[in-house]
C-alpha cells in the first residue's frame, strides 16, 4: 500500500511545529551515513522516540496528534531528519528501515526539489505531505538544491 495525504495537519498546527523545528533551542546531532552507517553520507537527526521510550522532551507536543490522527498502536522509532543542501541532487541510497513488519509515515516539513524514490515512483517534498507505505517497501532519500535543506519527519510503528 502507498497513500499520498497533501495538507495533512492543519495550518495553525503544522506552524506549531515548524516554530519548535527552527528554534535555537532544538537539538540537532550529527549522524555519520545516511542509508545505512558510515555509507559516506551526513544529516541532521533528532530523535524523538527509540527503544521502546521517548527520548525528547519535544516528543508530546510533536507526536501526540499525529498518533492520534493515524491511529497509531505502538511506535519503532520517530525521527526529525535534517539534510544540508547539496550541490546537486544526491540519491542517498535504497534501504528498509527496520527488518520487521511495519508501517512508515513520512511528513515532509519543507517544500524543496528533493525526493522520496521507489523503485518505480518518486515522491515530491511538499510541505504538509504526507506519504504513508509498507515498511518492507525499499526506498531512498535524496538530498535538494534549492533550499538549505530538507526535512523530513520519519515515523516507524505498528497498526
């Protein structure tokens, strides 16, 4: 299954979000790959929820209506990506996740000319976007050009 959902929080919400996300008081961490470790790659990653545990205080006030929206049962992990602008566009490699049975939810947090590439689709960062998929489905990331960066909300969880 896959299901494009524009405009998927509201306005005033999504605001909300984006305010806390461009804040000098939200903690981005350095991660070496980006497909898979030291793959040669790098971005910007907050986690908000890992391990079975909230692991950001940003977690509830992020999280809790887009469970609620997407009827969420148990969370893998979320993840804030943040990828630097590239000097051209920069495939980052096809992978899965997780191994298990799952569902992805990816929020895109800016409109920029970076992607979302499936084997035979590829998906347009638009702001608001979500795009939601089997978990086993391989996909890659790529990097954009025309803004200083591109974020991605990554959410791993079970129905």
């Amino acid at each position: 299954m896959f299901k494009v959902v524009n405009n998927f929080l509201n306005k005033d919400y999504f605001s909300q979000i984006d305010k806390i996300l461009i804040s000098p008081h939200f903690a981005w961490y350095a991660t070496n790959g980006i497909a898979e470790d030291y793959d040669g790659g790098f971005f910007l990653v907050h986690i908000l929820y890992i391990d079975g545990k909230i692991n950001s205080d940003f977690f509830n006030i992020i999280m809790q209506p887009i469970i609620d929206k997407l009827k969420i049962k148990k969370l893998i992990r979320v993840k804030i990506n943040l990828y630097p602008a590239t000097y051209k566009n920069e495939n980052h490699g096809y992978h899965v996740d997780f191994p298990e049975k799952h569902r992805v939810a990816l929020l895109y947090l800016n409109t920029n000319n970076g992607k979302t590439l499936f084997k035979n689709k590829s998906v347009k960062s638009i702001r608001n976007k979500l795009i939601l998929f089997d978990g086993k489905k391989e996909h890659a990331s790529t990097s954009c050009t025309d803004k200083p960066y591109r974020m991605t909300l990554n959410i791993n969880y079970v129905v």
